[in-house]
C-alpha cells in the first residue's frame, strides 16, 4: 500500500472532513475497529452518536494507517490516563489527536511533536456563564462580561473555549487540570495567539477555519522554547484523504 508523506520539522497536517455517512462506508469501518473501540460504540445510546464514532475512529485509522504504511485494521491506538490516543508499540513518533462536532470532524496530525485540536458548535443557549466559571480564569471571565452583545459573548466563549480545550487536548491532561490555570485571550480574534504555557509547557495556539456557527482550534507544542521567537508553525490544510 501507498504511504502518506510525514509532516516536515515545525508543520501540522490538518485534516478538516465531513464525517462519512453512508451504510457502506459505515460497514467498512467498522470491520476495522478494535473490540475496544466496538464495545464503546455498543454502548453509545442513539445510532447517530453511534455512526458518527465509528465513522471517526474509522477515518483515524485510515489517514494514520497511511502515514505508517499500515493496513487500518492493524494499527494499535491507545488511550492515555485522561482519554488522549497515542499509537502503541510504534517506533514512529506520530502524534494526532482529533475532535468533532455533529458530523465534522478536525484530526491534526504532527511528527515527534504534540497536537491537540477542538471544535464545537456555537450554542448561544447554554448557560455560558455557568461554563465560563467552571473553566475560564478570572481574567478571562471579566473580559467575557465585558462584552453586551449577546452574539459577541457566545462568539467570544467559544473561541476561548476551544482554544483552551486544544492545550488541555495537546498536553493530555484534558480537565483534570484546571481551565483556570492558564489564559487564552479570549477577546484576542488574531488568527495565532503568543504562545500559551499550559502544564509547564509552550504552545502555540491558532483558530482553525471551520463552517459558520462552529468554533475550532489546534495546539501545537513548540519544539524549541529556548529560541525566541520561536519558529511558526506550518500547518497543510487537507479536505480529503482518499
């Protein structure tokens, strides 16, 4: 089989899909989950939450497959202490990790660096504030409060949020360390952040371009802390991997 070119020093393969929906797509993937990831399917309640897992977990195994020059069925993810995949008994040092929201699906994908990516939808509706307390820091509370627009707020949470989430993703730790640890300029609508210290580690941190009335961003660990500034980073947008 064909291999997928690895990403470069300091770049980031970004894959941005629409989840497959078709029965027969559905069918092949999930001939080539593990039996761990077919029981947690199993266990998800609707067919849809169902599908879209499946249909995710199968694209993962197919684009990472191609990097390792590996039949799908045969590659061995695990999961860290607090959900992170990583690939097992690998002697390459590729790191991914993805995300979806309804049937998009974000999966980043770097070479000896660590990536973390979130997306969700923007819901207006939820009790934003109540979120806002739970996992922003202070200082990115009050700034939240500064805006009145409703639809500035909702646009401006989002952004922090999933700027926030894509460190706590990328260093894999995810909530078990505090949100409110560290800042991500929730009102800052630069398309690439300063870099951010999450889990006594630097990161750079970029929106992602997604549909409208969905927010996403990509962490990217920063190879060399010690040379200032540091060196962007590349990323390779990819809109299908077939």
């Amino acid at each position: 089989m064909s291999t997928t070119p690895l990403p470069l020093d300091g770049e980031v393969h970004l894959y941005c899909l629409d989840l497959p929906q078709k029965s027969s797509e559905l069918l092949r993937f999930g001939r080539i989950l593990s039996a761990r990831e077919t029981k947690r399917a199993g266990l998800l309640k609707s067919d849809q939450a169902k599908n879209r897992y499946i249909a995710g977990r199968g694209v993962l195994r197919e684009i990472v497959g191609g990097y390792l020059g590996t039949e799908p069925v045969d590659v061995r993810i695990a999961t860290g202490e607090h959900g992170k995949p990583f690939l097992a008994d690998c002697l390459q040092n590729l790191r991914f990790n993805l995300s979806h929201a309804d049937d998009l699906l974000v999966l980043a994908v770097a070479d000896c660096i660590e990536v973390g990516v979130d997306i969700e939808k923007v819901e207006a509706d939820k009790p934003l504030h109540d979120m806002a307390r739970f996992a922003f820091s202070r200082q990115e509370q009050e700034e939240l409060l500064s805006l009145q627009a409703s639809q500035q707020h909702a646009a401006a949470f989002y952004r922090c949020w999933v700027r926030k989430e894509a460190c706590l993703k990328a260093c894999g730790r995810g909530f078990s360390l505090p949100g409110s640890s560290f800042d991500v300029l929730p009102l800052n609508e630069a398309a690439a952040l300063p870099c951010v210290c999450c889990d006594n580690t630097f990161w750079h941190v970029l929106d992602i371009d997604v549909p409208y009335n969905y927010c996403a961003a990509l962490a990217v660990e920063v190879s060399s802390p010690d040379i200032q500034p540091p060196a962007p980073v590349r990323v390779t947008y990819r809109f299908s991997y077939l």
